[in-house]
C-alpha cells in the first residue's frame, strides 16, 4: 500500500446518493456497473466508488450506524486498498458489487422513530430507493437533475441526488419527501390518482 493510500480516510470523499422509485422490489432491480457508471456521468463525477444495490432509505442506517457509504468504503479498504488511491486521483472507478452491500441494509431501521415519524417517505404501490455513491471531496459535479431520468424498460425513476451529510442524515428524508409531495401534485403519470 502506498502512502497515499493510507492518508485517504472516509472523509476524503463526497457521500452522495440519486433517489427513486420503483414498482419492483428494491433487490430485483439492481444496476449493473455500467448503468451506474452512466448515471454518475450524468452530474459530472467520473472516478466514483459505487454499488448497484437500491436501498429503501429506511433502512440506510444498519444495526451498527453503518451508512451505505462507510460499507463500501471499508469493504474496498479490506479488498483493494490501492485501487481507492487511483480513484482518487481521477484514474479508475470501483464498483462494490449489489450483493455485498444489499444484505447489510434490508431489514433494521435504526433512524430515531420520531424523526422518522416526521417525514412521509412512502408512495402506495411503490418502493422508494437511494443509490449511493462517493467520488474524491476534490470533485466536481452538479446533483442538480433538469428533469427525472426513467430506465428504458421502465423498471425505475430517478427524481433526484443529493450529497449525504453525517451530521444532517435527514436531508436524506426530507429531499425525498419533497420529491414525493412533487410527485402527488404534479406526476399523475406516476402517482396515478
């Protein structure tokens, strides 16, 4: 390992995240490597660190504390620790493969229940998802999305991104219960009602 590599920490990099919705259950749907990779494009990251997994925001905090985010860090950390130095500097991106982040997010939520209470972050008929994702803190890229981007097979919508903060994880809620409240009011093509 060289010595850049053991200076980079969890903190060295942006905690960011699309959000959606899907009508299938979250782990059918998976992206593949190549789907994410595209998706990232979209806001203008190239070197990423990624995953597939669709997570229900529910449970993004496992039993530990553990986001999304520090799994796939620490399991690339344990797997290929040099390959984070050459994301890092814009030379390579990581994919953490669905099945080694799907199971550590799926069934335990550990958000306070009264802050969770606070925001509604269902739709009848839909799973709602995030995708994480981290890119150097030395990045560029703009989370603002110009319209939704749908799947060609229509399998998922994505409605937004945005950047995890630790200090403030219910962003996370609040973007998505304003994507849904969105949704209700202008998206009968979604929504249905």
């Amino acid at each position: 390992m060289n010595d850049v590599t053991t200076q980079l920490s969890a903190t060295s990099w942006d905690h960011l995240y699309f959000y959606g919705l899907t009508k299938s259950p979250l782990s059918e749907v998976g992206l593949n490597q190549n789907m994410v990779q595209a998706l990232i494009g979209m806001v203008g990251a190239t070197a990423s660190v990624s995953t597939g997994a669709l997570i229900n925001p529910k449970y993004m905090l496992n039993q530990k504390g553990t986001t999304p985010w520090l799994a796939m860090y620490a399991l690339v950390t344990m797997k290929q620790p040099e390959l984070l130095d050459e994301v890092f500097n814009g030379a390579a991106a990581a994919f953490v493969p669905n099945q080694a982040i799907e199971p550590i997010f799926i069934d335990h939520i550990n958000w306070p229940s009264d802050m969770l209470a606070n925001y509604d972050i269902e739709l009848e008929g839909f799973n709602i998802f995030i995708l994480p994702f981290m890119v150097p803190n030395t990045s560029r890229y703009n989370l603002t999305l110009s319209q939704s981007m749908k799947a060609p097979d229509g399998s998922l919508e994505i409605f937004g991104a945005g950047k995890f903060d630790e200090n403030k994880p219910e962003d996370v809620l609040a973007s998505i219960q304003d994507a849904l409240v969105f949704i209700k009011m202008h998206r009968q093509d979604v929504w249905g009602k």
